[in-house]
C-alpha cells in the first residue's frame, strides 16, 4: 500500500552520522533547524518555561487560600491568578507537552523514518507556539485576564475589564501550531513507515498518537473560530454571543466545549501511549491485547468528539441533550477502562523491573483510576447537578491532568524510545534530559 | 464541627443515595485495580523464582468480559442518574413561584405577594417551589448544597429551578458559575420556615402590591396597554386568557404561552410573532430590567387565571 509509495532517500542512511546535538552549537543552527529531535528540544525548553509560569500562577492560588479572607487581598488578582494559570496550562503546556516533545522525538524513529514529513512545517508551528505564546505572555504582563481559562460570554465579550483579546489571539496563533503538528504526525504516520511495518506493527504509541493527531486537526479549528467571533463580539460588537446583541450565551458554551474537551483527550491519550509503551518493557512482556490498546485509543478519540454536553448538564440545555450527552460519557469511560485492563493483563506473569519509568507508570495507572472514577459521579446527571463547578470537578481533572502528566513525560522522557518495532538502541534515549 | 451536609429537600436524600452508590462502585474498582496491581508486582518481580507457566494467549475472551461488564455497571449508573436528572426538571403544576434575578453581584428575589428582598430566599415548609431564574448581566449560578440543586442563571432566557425544602432552617446560597471580581462574594442565605411562620415573615414583609399588581402598573407605564388593549389604536393579540394556552406563530409552530415565552416576546417581539398579526411591536430589551419583567409576567399571569371560570 502506501509503503510502495516511500521514496528511497527516507531511510536511514548506514553511514555514520554525527549525533544531533553535535551538528552545530550555534544559536542559529538551533533556531533555523529542521531536525526533529532539535524541534522537539526546543519544544521542551520552551513549554517548560510556560509550564514554571503557570506553575507559579497555582502557587499564588494556594498562597491566597491560607487566609480566609484571602492572603493577597483582592479578588481581582486572585481572579486573574487562576486565569492564568488556567489557560497557560491548557494551551501553552498540557495540550502540547507529548505530542510535540515525545511525539516530534519518537515519531520518525518509531515508523523508520528519517524526519517528519514536513521539516519546515514542523519548524513553523514550533514558531506560532512561541508567537501564541508571546501573546498569552504579553497579555499577563500588561494586566492580565479574568475571565476564567473558560472566556465565557457574555463576561468575556462585554464585562471583563482585562486584556481578553490579546490572550484570544495568543490562543488563535497556539491552535495553528496544534494544527500543523497534528497534520504532520498523520501524514508522516501515514506515509513514511518503513516497509513492511503494518498498522498493527506500529509501536502502540503511534496509535495514540495518531488518535491524538486526528482530534488536534479536526477540533482546534472549531475553537479558533469560537475565538475569532468572541474577539468580534468583543472589538466590533457582532452579535453572536451576548443576548444583549441579539446572541446565544449557550452557543458559545457549545462551540467551546466542542474543542475543549476533545482537548482533554489530546492531554491523556498521548500519556496512555506512553504508559503502554512503558508496562510491556518492563515487564518483559509482549502489550497484553494490543489491537484492543489501539482501538481503544481511536474509540476514544471518536466517541471524545460526542460528549462536550456533559460540561452544560446545569448551564440550561435541554434536558434531552444532558440525557444522550450522559449515556455517551459513560461509553467514552469504557475504552480507558479497557486500556486499565490490558496494563493489568501485561503485568501478569512478567518478570516486573522497578525502573525509574515504571515506578511511573505505575503511578499513572492509580492516579488514572481514581481520576476515571470520579469522572463517574460527574456523567451520571443527578451527581453532577450537585457536583458540578465545585471543588470535586477541580479534583477531578486534576488527578488525570496534573498528576497523570508528570506521571507519564518523565518516564517517557527517561525511556525515550529505547523500545521502538525495527528501530535500534540510541544513545539519544536520555538526552531530552540533559538539556 | 459537622462534617456532612444537611440534607433539607426531599431531593437531597435521593442524590446522596447516588453518590453513595458511585462511591460503592468506586471503591470496588479501586479496590480491584490496585489488589491486581501490587499482587501482580509483588508476585512477578523480575528476581522472583516463581514458574509463570504459560502465559495467557488468547486474549480475546478476556477483553470481552470485561468489556461487557463495564458497560452494564455504566448503564446502570446512567439509568440511575438520568432519572433522577429527569424529575428535577419536572416542576410540579401546583409549585410557588418566586421569581430569581440575578446581576453583578447580588441575588434579587421576588415573591407573588410583592415582598422583595436582596441575597435571601425564604421559602416555606413541605411545599414545591418553582424557582423563576434570570440574569441582569453575564451568567450566573444558583446553587444551594443543602439542597443538592443548582442551575444555571443565564442573561436573556429563563431557566426555572423547584425543590420541596423538608427541614426547617438555614442554608448556605452560593453563586457558582464565575461572574466577574466579586463572584465569591456573590452568596446569601435560604430560609426554610414552617408554614405558619411563613405566612407570618410574608405578612411582616408586606407591600404596597402584589406583584401582579405592580406589574399592572407597569403594564400602563411603558405602554403596554395602548396595543394590547381592546381598543388600542394597533391591532395587537389581546393577552387575556394568554398564560398557559397554546399560542399559533406566523411561521405555523405552535407554543405554550409560559414565562419564558411571554418574557421573550417582550424582550424580543420580532422573533415569535402570533399568526395574523405584523411584527410591530418594538423591542423593550435594555429598556426595562428583569426585574419589573418579572412584574409584566405575573401580571399577564393574573390576567390569564381571571378569565378562566
């Protein structure tokens, strides 16, 4: 099929070849690479920046809530604080943080490859990060935002006092960046494989990956246009919205939710990949059901795209929709208990190393679960009328977002592709650690 | 110190039983999962001299098993939650109504009677409570935990709320949807008073009018009744007898004149237009706050019961 199709010069050549980091230690040969493992450095570097901001952001949250009456005195900087924390965390740092680091490292090492499919591209979006960035940036340093990481209409558009159009934008220019990754790992995966290594040859990561890959192209435009009609709303008062304009407050939720809860999945499936990469490695043991792994993953992905309903079970949609929006949760739990199962499956009668990275995954798998479980009381309806948008969400999400992360990029950082179908041993395995 | 909450609605006990049950179902697939986990490591490290035999092949079976089994927990979990879901939103006919408005950053609540009164609802013993919901500005939440109830409070659309308090006392009222700086300052309280009480703390509150009365006054005020009169000088539907009957559009649907839709039609004329009548009337959004559209509701409320024998 589409291996026939690979042109001679993107296998890996025999020759000896110096080693990434060796080719060029000038600024410029970092800035202008096309290299992937280089892009992926960079990647690392900067969304560990972003990441110590945000950071520092949820340090000031808990700082202020050791007094009752709050340790920083006002509720607007507290407001803004967990703002910022919010959506540098969401876009500057969860949602890219596999995909581009591992994902850009790992992807054509995994398939035989020499690079990506698009070098320059790949280059590219690491660019409109940084530029996003910038204006996320850009946005706090000149006062910061208020709305919630969430820009829910009307505050956003007409009653936020902060710099909501600036750190729209930023979001606008980081979604392009998603855009373009994703669209590059997908035709990489499927054009550059090496001969011979099938769908169900591929590393289980790949999977996950691609899965991944399909909900970064198909939903970020969604939220790049909810954005564009908010910064609209908000500059040229466009009614779409704001029901004082004539618009639709639950419009917005929709749109939004559309995107932003796939992207939850563009946040956890990559650490699953990795997860599932890890358990069989050091266990000493083939993946236990690995095509169910796989489909799980792309289950996932699908089923993710149906569910954005389950943010609004109060927010005055039709009880009918909360009902179907319901049902579908709980179906979309049912491939990530499957995965939970099969990791279990792997463990059994292997022979168990205690390595760094698997004392990871380990972890994930139980902070994972309770994350999962938690997730029950809030699709069944009745729970979640009691418990939504309080302190149990937070939790919630926290366990599979926070915890589940640093779970999983610091092994797969520590393991790097030591396992990969067809691709050698590299001495690169502990690089993205030295840097 | 108390560590759980009070229970003081007859929905309350229902939703603590489903969380109860989540939190069953929970602990036994926790329970699972990490039994399996350390057994696992423990008995298979890598040094352990123990026989692993043959290693499970076939994995099919296995991924069905528990494929199945998860959805049945799910489905039943949904089938439990939804219907509960289901009932909170159906209010029963014979519910009081009081009337909710929400803005930056207080709660004004409204009740039939014309009391009025700022961040606190006071509602009587053992009686269904229909809550009318709207916001003055952006979205709002009304939440009481005691209750196990919330809602969203959104701007330009109604969104009702009942319950049946069945324990006397006071309750926490927060604001949970992030409203802007002072969101967390946005709570209040909700009294529940046995009957007699109640009817003493109305009569205490007394005013000058009932709502709908008040509502008729506005009803002359913003020239309501110079169309909607019999002898107006515009042709417009007469809204005696409105309230609850079906009404026909111009685009052939047909609604139940109810509050959402009469606070609609004032807000926004254009959009539902009776058949047979010319899109006319003029918009009266930002013109006339919540609050006294809660009045002109009540008021085309009372005209509708007074028609009917």
């Amino acid at each position: 099929m589409s291996d026939l199709a690979i042109p001679q010069q993107q296998y890996a050549p025999a020759r000896e070849q110096l080693s990434y980091l060796q080719d060029g230690h000038s600024l410029r040969s970092w800035l202008l690479t096309t290299d992937h493992k280089r892009i992926a450095i960079l990647y690392m570097a900067s969304i560990t920046v972003f990441f110590f901001v945000g950071g520092a952001a949820a340090a000031l949250i808990r700082y202020n809530l050791i007094l009752p009456e709050g340790a920083l005195r006002s509720a607007e900087t507290y407001n803004r604080l967990f703002t910022m924390h919010g959506i540098i965390m969401v876009w500057l740092f969860l949602v890219p943080a596999v995909p581009v680091t591992l994902g850009n490292f790992l992807v054509p090492l995994m398939i035989g490859a020499r690079d990506l499919a698009f070098p320059k591209i790949n280059l590219l979006s690491w660019y409109l990060f940084i530029a996003g960035g910038a204006c996320i940036l850009w946005a706090i340093l000149a006062g910061g935002v208020d709305t919630g990481w969430t820009f829910y209409v009307p505050l956003s558009s007409d009653y936020a006092m902060g710099h909501v159009t600036l750190a729209v934008v930023g979001v606008f220019i980081t979604g392009f960046s998603s855009i373009l990754t994703g669209l590059n790992f997908i035709v990489s995966i499927h054009r550059l494989r090496a001969p011979g290594m099938t769908w169900y040859r591929m590393p289980i990561f790949l999977w996950s990956l691609y899965s991944t890959s399909v909900i970064l192209v198909l939903a970020t435009p969604v939220l790049a246009i909810t954005l564009l009609l908010l910064s609209l709303e908000r500059i040229f008062h466009v009614g779409v919205f704001d029901p004082q304009l004539g618009g639709d407050p639950l419009l917005f939720q929709h749109l939004f939710w559309f995107y932003s809860h796939p992207a939850v999945y563009i946040m956890i499936l990559p650490g699953m990949g990795v997860v599932s990469e890890i358990i069989p490695v050091f266990s000493r043991k083939e993946l236990f059901g690995y095509k169910f792994v796989a489909w799980a993953s792309v289950s996932i992905a699908v089923i993710g795209f149906f569910v954005w309903g389950h943010h609004m079970f109060v927010a005055g949609q039709s009880a009918y929709a909360s009902v179907t929006f319901s049902l579908l949760s709980f179906f979309v739990a049912v491939p990530s208990a499957i995965k939970v199962f099969n990791w279990l499956g792997t463990l059994h009668k292997g022979y168990i190393h205690f390595d760094a990275p698997m004392l990871y995954a380990l972890g994930f798998i139980g902070l994972f679960v309770v994350g999962g479980l938690t997730g029950l009381f809030l699709a069944a309806l009745a729970a979640d009328i009691h418990l939504h948008d309080t302190y149990f969400v937070i939790a919630h999400f926290h366990y599979i977002m926070v915890a589940a992360w640093c779970q999983h990029i610091l092994p797969g950082c520590i393991t790097g592709g030591r396992r990969s179908a067809g691709a050698c041993i590299r001495k690169w395995s502990l690089a993205p650690l030295r840097c | 110190m108390r560590f759980s909450l009070p229970e003081a609605s007859t929905g309350a006990a229902n939703v603590d039983w489903l969380i109860g049950g989540l939190l069953l179902v929970s602990a036994a697939v926790l329970g699972l999962v990490f039994f399996l986990l350390f057994f696992y490591v423990i008995r298979y490290r890598h040094d352990s001299p123990i026989r692993r035999g043959e290693i499970a092949e076939k994995s099919f079976r296995f991924e069905i098993t528990w494929t199945i089994a998860t959805l049945a927990v799910f489905f039943g979990l949904f089938i439990w939650g939804s219907m509960l879901y289901v009932q909170a939103y159906q209010p029963p006919p014979n519910a009081l109504k009081i009337f909710v408005t929400a803005k930056q950053w207080m709660w004004k609540v409204e009740y039939p009677g014309g009391q009025r009164e700022i961040d606190s609802l006071h509602v009587p013993l053992n009686t269904p409570v229909e809550l009318v919901l709207a916001s003055q500005d952006v979205i709002h939440d009304f939440f009481v935990p005691a209750f196990r109830t919330k809602r969203d409070v959104l701007p330009g659309q109604y969104e009702t709320l009942w319950f049946t308090a069945n324990r006397v006392g006071t309750y926490h009222l927060f604001c949970s949807q992030f409203c802007g700086t002072g969101h967390a300052a946005m709570t209040g309280s909700v009294t529940v008073l046995s009957g007699p009480d109640y009817q003493h703390w109305l009569s205490a509150n007394g005013t000058s009018g009932t709502l709908a009365q008040e509502g008729g006054r506005l009803f002359i005020q913003y020239g309501c009744s110079g169309c909607h009169n019999d002898h107006g000088t515009v042709r417009a539907p007469s809204l005696a007898g409105l309230y609850g009957s079906p009404v026909p559009l111009s685009d052939g649907s047909t609604v139940i004149a109810d509050d959402r839709y009469i606070s609609d039609s004032i807000m926004y004329p254009r959009e539902q237009v009776v058949a047979s009548y010319q899109p006319v009337m003029p918009s009266f959004k930002g013109v006339i706050g919540e609050d006294d559209v809660v009045k002109l509701v009540a008021y085309i409320e009372s005209l509708g019961s007074e028609q009917q024998p």
